[in-house]
C-alpha cells in the first residue's frame, strides 16, 4: 500500500480501467488488497485492505526493500529511520 492510499482508491471505483482489464482478463471471483505495512494515519483515501501485517505509526521506515535516497532496502528487518 502507498503512504497515502491513493494508489489503491481507483481499485474501489466500479469504473476503474485497472479493475476491468483484471477482470475481463482473469475473471477473478474477488480483488483484494493485501498490504506488508498498514499506516492509516497517512491515509487520504478510505481503504481497507483484508490482509495486513504490521499496522505501524506515522514514522519513516527503511529496510526489506523500502529505501530512503537509494540506502538501506538491503537491511533485513524494517526500521524506523530517524533523524530525517
């Protein structure tokens, strides 16, 4: 899931190209949104994924392929980089 959501708001549109090509090309049953981190304090649009892993605070984290200026996706964990 983007920072903000709004990545996702269109998937919620019964209009949206995305969600008609998937389902002229796939036929899927359901379209659900799965998210690894979930910060719904930063969120602009309502949406509700059905499977999260971690709902985390409004900080910037680093790590398992998230980076900051290029640095810090290879670490293994996620963190909290601060300073910023």
């Amino acid at each position: 899931m983007g920072r903000t959501a709004t990545s996702l708001s269109p998937l919620r549109s019964p209009l949206s190209p995305c969600l008609l090509y998937t389902s002229r090309a796939h036929q899927p049953r359901s379209i659900r949104i799965a998210a690894l981190l979930d910060k719904p304090s930063r969120r602009k649009q309502p949406i509700e994924a059905q499977y999260i892993g971690f709902t985390i605070p409004d900080a910037y984290v680093v790590g398992y392929g998230l980076d900051y200026a290029e640095r810090y996706r290879n670490l293994p964990d996620i963190c909290v980089l601060e300073n910023l």
